[in-house]
C-alpha cells in the first residue's frame, strides 16, 4: 500500500499573474504614474486643443519614441549576447547628415542620406563583431568614439540650425489624428519588427544564437548572419531616432544629440526583462522599460528635483526595479507562503 501523498497548494492566480514577463515593467510603470498623479496635481490630465491632444502623457510618449526605436534595435543585439554603445554616435551621425542636406538637397535627399549613414555604421559594426570576431563592446566602442568626433567634424564643432522646409519639422514634431507622429513611427516599426520575429524563423534563430552560439552552429544556422543582421537593424534604429530628434529640436547637435541613449537604451531592455546574458527578449517590455525611464525623468523634472539629484534618484528607482526583476528576488518571492 502506497503512502499517502500530500497535495499540493495550487498558486493563486494572482501570483500566476505575477510571475507573467511583463508583470513586473507594468507594475512599476504604474506606480510611477501613481506617484506622479499624487505629488503634481493634475498629471494625468489630458485635453484636446485645435484637434490635438496635450498633457504629460503624450509628452512621455512623444519624448520617449527615440529612446524606443533604439531599445528596439539594442533588444535583438542583446539576444544575441551583444552589446551596442555607439547608438549616441549613430543619432548624432543621422542627424548631422540630414540637417547638413535637407537645405541644398531637399527633405527626402536628407532623410535618406541620413538612413544611410546609419545603415554603414550598422555595417561596419556588424563586420567587425560577425566576421573579424572583436568583442561587441569593444567593436562598437570604437563608433562610438570615432562616430561622434565625425559628427563634429561635420558641423565643424557648432550647430546646425535648420529654418526650412516645414515638412522637415513633420517627422519629430508633427501631428497625425490627434497625436504626435512620432507615435505612429513607433508603432509601425515596433510591429514590423514583431512581425518579423514572430511570422518568420528569425526570432527562433536570435533566440538560439543567444543561448548556445556553438549548438546554433552546429545546427545549421548561420550565427554570423543572424549577428550581422541585428547589428545593421540597431543602427537602422538609432538612425531614425537620430533624424527625429533633429527634426524636433530643428537642429543637429553632434555635441549632444544622443548622448548617453545607449545607457538608457540598455537599461530600457533590462527593465523590460531582456537578459544581457542573450536568450531571451521582449519587444514590449523594451517599449514598456523606455516609458519608465521616460515617465520617471518628466516626473522627477515636475517635482522640481534638482538637476544634480536627478540621477541619483533615477540610479535608486533603475535599481529597485532590476533588483525585482532578478533571479534571487524571485527564487525567494517564490518560497514565501501564499
């Protein structure tokens, strides 16, 4: 006669729910926004002026779309167990080209100058990680520094203001249905990038080449081209975000313009739940981890935080979420008792 067993508690499903990708990014999304609503009266609010609509909301969105068409390009790289930190230097590159051009040359001469500009810093970076082998970061370290020194030097080390056309402006600040269009660009490239991954082999390919390189080899998928490939998209990327931001502020700025995007771009990936260890990726939770740090930088700036806590308080808030996020954290929420 069998002893008897012990049946076990099944989990809740509210912790089911938790224990979901996205539970975690969404979570700290929202109490960000709940913060934000409780201290700044009124942040939330939203109203329609001349047929478009305005508040911090759309602000967040519309001031984050950079940061995540570049999350989106740096989520594949990582997959892959790369990293990119020349995404700044690609921004100011794109942006230098296309304010440099759109005068003489005209709007589509410019942006697709500027496109392809970025698309060679893809290739070159892809080259040295996929054929010569470099370490990524040490691959795209090197377009990282050099990329930006070229950006000045074709600004001669000023700014390049742009006054005109008007239709150059419509990329980074126009307006589409009531909302900016930067949205629209996002979503569009958010989906075709999901489509891909999704309806074709080639989000299983980055998958596998994340987890075991050696096994994908060995597999017959060829690991160069699927590293090649990521590297060209996160700089095709970076290279919008750049001609977005040069549209916005009307201006190319090789100084600034996308300085320290691939921090934020890295961390927007980890919040969202990417492992740098390659693997596993979540195009949503790369958007939804841009809209957090996004949300928290306009809700520390409402709070009237000085600019030199500015960043520690975002280090703490970064670091609470990953520390939430992590492998322990987890282990140990998952021993306490319901």
């Amino acid at each position: 006669m069998s002893p008897p067993t012990l049946a076990m508690p099944s989990p809740s499903p509210i912790a089911g729910l938790w224990r979901h990708p996205l539970a975690r990014p969404l979570a700290a999304l929202a109490l960000l926004l709940a913060v934000a609503a409780f201290a700044v009266p009124g942040f939330l609010h939203l109203e329609i002026k001349d047929g478009h609509l305005y508040g911090n909301l759309v602000d967040i969105l519309h001031r984050a779309a950079p940061l995540m068409l570049a999350a989106l390009g740096m989520t594949l790289v990582i997959a892959t167990r790369g990293i990119d930190v020349s995404v700044g230097a690609v921004v100011a590159i794109a942006g230098t080209v296309a304010c440099a051009l759109v005068g003489s040359h005209g709007v589509a001469v410019a942006f697709a100058a500027a496109l392809a500009s970025a698309l060679l810093c893809g290739l070159w970076n892809g080259l040295l990680v996929s054929a010569l082998g470099l370490q990524p970061i040490i691959a795209t370290l090197i377009l990282m520094v050099a990329g930006r020194g070229l950006a000045q030097l074709l600004t001669d080390g000023q700014i390049l203001t742009v006054y005109e056309p008007a239709s150059f402006f419509w990329l980074g600040g126009g307006w589409l249905l009531g909302l900016p269009v930067s949205l629209f660009i996002v979503a569009t490239v958010a989906g075709l990038t999901a489509l891909l991954m999704r309806r074709t082999a080639l989000g299983l390919f980055i998958q596998t080449v994340g987890i075991n390189p050696v096994a994908a080899r060995l597999a017959g998928v060829h690991t160069a081209a699927i590293v090649f490939f990521v590297y060209v998209y996160c700089s095709l990327g970076a290279g919008l975000a750049g001609l977005m931001v040069a549209s916005n502020i009307k201006s190319a700025d090789a100084n600034n313009a996308g300085l320290l995007l691939e921090l934020d771009a890295i961390l927007a990936v980890t919040l969202g739940g990417g492992q740098l260890s390659g693997g596993k990726f979540s195009l949503l939770g790369s958007l939804i981890g841009a809209l957090i740090i996004q949300t928290l930088t306009s809700t520390i700036y409402a709070l009237g935080v000085p600019p030199q806590v500015t960043m520690v308080v975002k280090a703490v808030v970064v670091f609470a979420v990953c520390i939430s996020q992590s492998s322990a954290w987890s282990a140990w929420t998952a021993r306490r008792p319901s």
